[in-house]
C-alpha cells in the first residue's frame, strides 16, 4: 500500500463518521448529503482504483492528477468554511434570542394601550437619552420603549430615573443595534395594543415633529404599512458631510441591485410602522446589515411603503459614533452572503 492510498483510506474513514454523526443528530441537509457522498465516493474509487488517477488529467485538461486533487480540495475547504460561517452565524442568532427572553422576561410586561410607542436604542448615551426621552414627553406622547443594550457607562442608572414613564428593557449581553430592534418588536407584538410604532434614535438627531407629518400620511392611506425617512427629497433639510452622501449614494445603487427596490435614501432609522405589518418584519441579520434586511423584506413581501423627507441635525457626537465608510463594504458582503448563501 502506498503512502497516497493510506491517506485516501483514513481521509475515507474520517469522512464516514463525522457524515455518520452529523445524521445521527440529524443536522444533515440535501445539500451536505450531496457534498459528503461525491466526496466519500471519490474517494473510495482513488483508494481501490488507483490506476483511474492516471486518466483524470485528459477530463479536466490538466497536466497531473495531483492538480485535480488540489482544485477538489480547494474547493472542498471553501464548501466547509461557508460551513462554518453559517454555524457561526446560527449560534451568533441563538445567543442573541436567549438575551432577548431574559430582556422580556425580567421586564415589567406592561401592556402598551396607545395609539403610537417611540422605540429607543441606548448603548453608552448616558450623556443625551435624558434630552431625548424629555423632548417625546414634552411632546405630549406617552409611550417611550428603550431597550438598554448593555451600557458600558451609566446609562442604566439615567434610564432608571424614567422608570414610571418609560418601559425599559436591559439586555444582559451588547448585541448591537438590529438586536435591540428585533426585542423591541417582540415586546409589542406580544404586549402591543398600539397602532403605530417609531423607531427614534437617542442621540437627539431626530426631529419629534417629523413623526407628525409620518402620521398624516399613514392615517389618511389605509394602504401603506410603513414610512421611511429620506434625507435626499427636495423637501428634506439635513448638514451630511459630502463624503457621507457618496457613500449612501452607492448604497442606494447597491439596494436597487439587490432588493430590487428603489429608495432615496437606504439605512433609514427614522421609521413608523403599522403594528400588524410587525409578523412580516422579523430582524435576524446583526450589525447595520439589519437596515438593509428591513428594506429587503419590504421588498419581497411587497409591503406598502412611502418616503418622507425629514429633517436630520448632526451634531460632532452623533457624528463621532458612524461606522467608517469602509464598513460600507462589509455591510454588502455580509448582505450578499446571507441573501444568496444561507
């Protein structure tokens, strides 16, 4: 036995029981199924017919058998490393609804009886979510939602100060953005006797009276389900850097590509929602890909949508938190892998 067929024969074996265990657990899709027999197969044939190596070359036109043998393997690696970047992303998910209950769960569960709630996201704001939550009240709204999503500094202390005029819900672990979202969603659709829902940032950038005119046009076309900020209508004010422009410029190019919809503006945060539209909204992707899952969903449950100019202030401290405008980029991979690939 040469040094090659011992090689295929454990390689064979290997292959075999961890094929074996997955299907035990019964963790075995059609697809892996497929995968895991052409290569087992493969490799029985090398190891008992090793002679058939010698003719592999004239069906892929090249030089040595050894070349196909590294182009399976290189293409074998690249199947198991999507493998486990959607095993990642899987136990990523998982964590992230355990967080979710313990939220809900150690909340006060207090029905919202209203006509709108205002969501807030607070991640280390202690220094702005109190001019915030003021500036709602002051507009004579009631409902104030956040989601406290693991502060590092004393945020959670200031919230506590609101404690009989908001619903405060603390994750016991930072799952950023999309997760405080999605737990907010829960909240109301198991505690919501609401109408509208506003998704309201906590640096201040958000202008209360753009909610107004968000309502208006809801309330006067039964059709639409949901409204999305634009800072590009003619009619919308906003000081965004040029830079920033170019680059939410591009992602509107990329959105229509993708999600075969077109937006003026894509990434909105400024949003208000038709609580029933909420059993077609359910978040999964992390990070700001979250924004871009919204805006596909939309898309391809062909829910009724309209955008609204509103007015966008930003400060050095809403601007001091924006991702880089690389981190563009990878929002786009991570779009593009979870829509085709997962």
């Amino acid at each position: 036995m040469t040094l090659l067929e011992f090689f295929f024969i454990i390689s064979w074996i290997i292959i075999l029981i961890i094929a074996l265990d997955i299907s035990r657990r019964e963790k075995f899709n059609a697809l892996h199924f497929l995968v895991f027999i052409w290569i087992w197969s493969w490799l029985l044939v090398f190891t008992f017919f090793p002679n058939i190596l010698n003719q592999i070359w004239n069906i892929f036109w090249v030089a040595r058998w050894a070349d196909v043998l590294v182009y399976g393997s290189i293409v074998f690696l690249i199947y198991f490393v999507l493998l486990l970047l959607s095993k990642h992303t899987e136990n990523k998910e998982s964590i992230t609804k355990l967080v979710r209950e313990i939220a809900i769960e150690n909340s006060s569960k207090k029905t919202i009886i209203w006509e709108e709630v205002f969501l807030i996201p607070c991640y280390n704001e202690s220094s702005v979510i109190s001019k915030t939550i003021e500036n709602i009240m002051d507009s004579w709204y009631k409902n104030i939602l956040v989601v406290n999503d693991w502060s590092k500094d004393n945020s959670r202390e200031v919230l506590s100060s609101f404690q009989d005029k908001i619903i405060l819900l603390n994750h016991l672990k930072n799952r950023w953005q999309w997760a405080a979202l999605e737990t907010w969603f829960e909240y109301i659709r198991r505690f919501g006797d609401i109408k509208y829902i506003i998704t309201f940032d906590a640096d201040g950038q958000h202008d209360i009276n753009d909610y107004v005119k968000m309502k208006q046009v809801l309330d006067n076309q039964n059709d639409l389900s949901i409204i999305l900020w634009s800072r590009f209508l003619a009619e919308a004010k906003t000081n965004i850097p040029l830079k920033r422009k170019i680059v939410l410029k591009l992602g509107i190019l990329f959105t229509f590509f993708v999600s075969k919809i077109h937006l003026t503006d894509t990434h909105n945060w400024y949003r208000v929602l038709r609580k029933n539209v909420l059993k077609d909204i359910v978040i999964t992707q992390d990070g700001m890909t979250h924004a871009s899952e919204i805006i596909d969903l939309i898309s391809s449950k062909k829910i009724k949508y309209k955008e609204i100019p509103v007015n966008i202030i930003y400060t050095p401290y809403s601007m001091a938190k924006w991702q880089s405008s690389f981190n563009a980029f990878s929002i786009a991979i991570r779009t593009i892998w979870t829509k085709f690939f997962r």
